[in-house]
C-alpha cells in the first residue's frame, strides 16, 4: 500500500462501519474503511438474532433508545432503496406466570415514554389465537407490531455497496496495529502500510475500546459477550410468525424464537462473557440450553430440523449503553463502542448522526450526485414463470441450479463475485447468494462453488478459502483436504 490521505478513516466493516460509510459517502470527503478480514460483515454482524427491535428495552433517556427508535423507524425505506431483506412481523414479549405481569405492564411504559408506537398488552387467549404454539403458560404478552426481521448479512453488505459506489475506498485484509496522532490528524499503522487521516472513526466491535485506548486517557472497556444461536430448515420457518421474546421471570431469561428473512427458524441466544474476543466456538451444553429456554414460551419446537449452530460476541461496554461521538481528549476522533444490542436496528441512524458530526467538523458540504439506491443480486426465485425464463434465455448460467438447498443459480454467484466489493471467499459468497446456507451445509454444493469462484477470480482451487487466509479447503502440496490433512 502506497501512502494514503484521506479525510476519515473508518476502523471496521460490520454493519456500523459500512453504515457510517454510505452516510459518510453523501459529503465531500474522501474516505476509507479498514477491515482486517477479506470482506465486510465477518464479525458480530454476521452472527446475531437479526431483529429489527421495536424500542421498548432500552432504557428512557440512553443511547441505546435514542438510536433504536431511529433506526427502527429507517430501516423499511432503507431496505427499498437498497434492496435487502426486511420484514415487520411484529414482536410479542411472553410473560408465563401471574407474578411478572406487572413487570410486562412496566415494559409497555418505558416502550411508550420511548416513543414506540402500537403497544398492546394482549391476554393469553390472545396470544394464541395469534400464534398458536405459544406455551400454554402464556398468560400476557405485550405485543409490538413495528418489531421485525432483517437479514443482516443483506443489510451489511448493500450498505457497504453503496458506499463503494458513492467513493468509499475499502481495504480487506488491513489490520490496523498502531495509531498515532500528528499535526493534521491521525496515522493508522495497518498491516499494509499507513493510512494518514484528519478524522477516525472507531467501529471496531469488540476490539473498539483498544483502538480508543490507544488515543485516550479515558479508559474503556468492553467485554466480549458470547450468544449462541440454533437454526433450523425452512420445514420449521412457520412454526410462529412473530418473533417470540420472553419476559424475565422466576424460570430466568428465556430465549427467542422467530422466523427469519429467508424462511427458516432461529433459536437463542445465549448469554455468556467471555475472555478471549475471537471466542465463537459452540457446545452440546449451550445447544442443550438454548432448546429448554426456548421451550419454556413456545411449544413443539421441531429441534430435530436444527441444520447449524452458531455463536457471536456482542460488544458489551461495562457502563451498559453505546459510546458514540468525538472523543473530548481526542480530537477528531470519534467513537462507535459498545455497540451491542439492539446495534443492528440502530445501525443507520447511528451511520447518520456520527456522518452529521463528522461532515460539520471537517465543514464538508453534500455531493449533488450521491447516488440513494443499489440493485441488489437478482433472485430468480422471486421472478414470474416468464420473466425466469427470459433471464435463463438471456444467461443459460441463471438455469444451472449448483446449490440445490437454497435453489442457487450460476448466475448469482458469478454475479456475487463480479459486482461492486464482491465475494472473494467461499463465506463471502454464502452470505450474498446463500449457496451453502441450507439443510446441507454445503454439503453438495461446495465443490462447485469453488470452481466458479477461481474461474471467476483467477485462482487456483487450492487457493480458495472459507473466510480469511489459511482457511483453504484444498491442500496443493499433499493432494487432500485441510480436513483430510487434519
């Protein structure tokens, strides 16, 4: 890497980073983003409950509720002119016994004093009319009808699209090490070079307080918090239809349950700090955990159509609320830590407000020619009987089917890897087009998608990845796979 001047310099590309990058990208400012793993949404925000909240939690007053509401109240026109994924099912908190109602009642106050609109406090009978595996224990629930489902890898990347395509630069495979002040502003000392910068933008997940640590005598500390997730195949993705919290009460903290974007079911999550904040593995224990707790609120739950668990760390700051803005004793330098729950719905409202404080610090105007939408990967699943035959006679590679689970087509994987920032990893390629994402885990169709992917990236098979170097399926020197080699 050559040496690189920028305005502002975005340090992560989850979804806050590429939200802060597509707002970032309306003014007249040349700006980077810096991400140490080969595309965006490889961290936290590949691996949460993919919930739009409705804004009731977070407590009058804070940050969390601020942004929650706002970006809850962005994300449908959002989703239309970037073309992701985006659903308003509504929510329903569960309350299973006499005792916590009055608790549930306390909920549905703070949602109002926050300015969520709809509440209700339904009865049980109510409940189950409307979904009826809800536990027989149900005795109320307070129902939001502007909670929803999202697909966060979607959201991720189309943001992160956006503002490659309004100038952002993006740089994968850029750790950053170092970070130095000087006269005109910050030096990043990345694993490639130096980015030279007059602002920071710190929206490195659960690495953010040790990039804020290095500029600031104001310590902050994050904890990694690990949930895991169980998800199962689209047999099981109208089990329930809203997404099914439960009320705290005398069993403890339950689990959700909800229908995701694309058709299946989602179980979870955990809640467990840990240490080491590249800490994801999973356990029979937590799996065995997450069934119970999800029992306790909804009934026959099919657990045997379970495909895969996961686990994500959520950044959690010890003062409890998101750390958002300039830094007082670093100027130029601002913070977007401690972004946990419900960070994925405030993502774009948090993008706007830091691009706000940015762009008036820098006293940068707008572009006349910022570019508000993005045309997402063509679905054929989506399309009449004609106009999928019209693509397949246009391009014969939309009519060969290579991941049979998902129904994904040659078409949107070469056009996965070819578009703005495509996939360059087999993970890459999951996340945009699913292939691999179904009952069998690519199981089938992986082979496949490797060869598409070196076809179209000019690669060897051997040099193809799951996700960062080193993750190779294939092994040059001894013929086998990792795996075999193992």
């Amino acid at each position: 890497m050559k040496e690189m001047y920028y305005d502002a310099a975005i340090i992560g590309g989850g979804v806050i980073g590429c939200a802060i990058a597509r707002e970032l990208a309306r003014y007249e400012l040349k700006v980077c983003l810096a991400e140490r793993e080969e595309d965006v949404c490889s961290g936290t925000s590949k691996a949460n409950s993919a919930i739009v909240h409705a804004g009731y939690d977070a407590s009058f007053g804070s940050l969390k509720a601020k942004f929650n509401l706002e970006g809850s109240l962005m994300m449908e026109e959002l989703s239309k002119k970037l073309d992701f994924p985006f659903q308003r099912n509504g929510s329903l908190v569960l309350c299973l016994s006499e005792e916590d109602v009055p608790a549930l009642h306390a909920l549905y106050e703070k949602g109002v004093k926050n300015g969520v609109s709809g509440l209700a406090i339904l009865s049980g009978d109510q409940v189950r009319r409307m979904e009826p595996n809800a536990s027989e224990r149900t005795v109320a629930a307070l129902y939001a009808p502007t909670g929803g489902i999202v697909c966060p890898f979607g959201l991720t990347i189309a943001l992160a699209e956006n503002a490659c395509d309004n100038g952002v630069e993006f740089f994968f495979h850029t750790e950053v090490k170092e970070i130095e002040k000087t006269s005109g502003g910050y030096d990043l000392i990345t694993s490639k070079g130096v980015l030279h910068t007059a602002y920071v933008i710190n929206a490195a997940g659960v690495y953010a307080d040790r990039f804020h640590n290095l500029v600031s005598d104001k310590k902050l500390t994050i904890i990694p918090r690990k949930g895991d997730y169980l998800l199962l195949d689209k047999e099981a993705g109208n089990h329930v239809s809203h997404t099914m919290f439960q009320l705290p009460g005398k069993m403890g903290k339950g689990v959700l349950v909800t229908p995701t974007v694309h058709g299946n079911l989602l179980a979870g999550p955990t809640a467990s700090d840990v240490e080491e904040k590249e800490d994801v593995k999973t356990t029979a224990k937590e799996g065995k955990d997450i069934m119970e707790k999800a029992s306790w609120g909804v009934k026959d739950i099919p657990f045997r159509q379970v495909i895969t668990s996961f686990s994500g760390l959520r950044a959690h700051e010890v003062g409890g609320d998101f750390i958002i803005g300039e830094v007082f004793d670093a100027p130029g330098f601002f913070d977007a830590a401690g972004i946990e729950s419900p960070g994925l719905t405030s993502a774009p409202a948090i993008g706007k407000y830091l691009a706000e404080l940015v762009a008036r610090k820098a006293g940068a105007g707008k572009k006349e020619d910022f570019k508000e939408t993005r045309k997402g990967i063509t679905d054929p699943r989506k399309l009449t009987f004609e106009e999928r035959a019209r693509l397949i006679k246009n391009d014969p590679r939309y009519g060969t089917i290579i991941c049979r689970c998902e129904e994904v087509s040659e078409g949107e994987i070469v056009d996965c890897v070819n578009r703005t920032l495509g996939a360059v990893s087999l993970d890459g390629i999951k996340r945009r087009v699913r292939a691999g994402m179904g009952r069998c885990q690519a199981g089938f169709c992986m082979p496949k998608t490797m060869e598409i992917l070196a076809r179209e990236t000019g690669r060897t098979m051997e040099e193809i990845c799951k996700n960062r170097p080193g993750s190779n399926l294939l092994d040059k020197e001894e013929g086998g796979t990792a795996h075999d080699r193992a």
